[in-house]
C-alpha cells in the first residue's frame, strides 16, 4: 500500500488509542468499556496484519459442518474458531454457493 496510507492508519490507530486510554478527573476511563474493547479489537487485528478470529453461530447444513470438520483437523483447531481477513467477503456470501439460494435473514 502507499506510504500515504499507512501513515493515515498509524495516526488514527494512536489517537484511538489515546481516546481509550482518556479519562475523567476522577481517574475512570471516559467511554465505556465496551467502547475500549472495540479499540483494543481493532488495534489487535490490525497488528496481526488485518487477521482476526470469527466465531460463527449461523446454521449449518451437514455439508458445511463436515467441511468445517475436516478443515479443523487440518489445522488442529478445537475451538470452533475460523480466521478471516478483516473486510474479505465471507465464504458464504461467494457466488459459487449451492443451490442459488441467498443465505441471511
């Protein structure tokens, strides 16, 4: 990416760590904890190169489950966790999905 733009991320990810880290003449942080954990999430996946951990709880049809599976095995990952590219489109949004059907609500 250009040098423009990592330096325009580097400056908000310190002021969004400055925001968090704010707080109150009577020593509480000013936003909410919530709040605070949206910025250390965002902080962390950033450093870890936009990767971050997603747990789905969507249903699965019996195909997804044994893949989901056979993909645990390969990796040996017991959590039920998968990791994705922060704004990569999701698996089940790809165009080759079964059936031609749109999943969501």
């Amino acid at each position: 990416s250009m040098p423009a733009g990592k330096e325009a991320v580097k400056q908000v990810t310190g002021r969004l760590m400055d925001l968090k880290q704010r707080k109150d003449k009577k020593g509480k942080g000013v936003y909410p904890m919530r709040i605070q954990f949206m910025i250390q999430d965002l902080i962390d996946t950033k450093n870890a190169g936009w990767m971050k951990k997603s747990f789905k709880a969507a249903a699965k049809t019996k195909e997804e489950i044994r893949q989901d599976a056979q993909r645990d095995e390969r990796t040996q990952k017991t959590d039920g966790s998968e990791v994705v590219i922060a704004g990569q489109r999701p698996a089940w949004m790809s165009s080759d999905s079964v059936g031609g059907k749109s999943p969501g609500p």
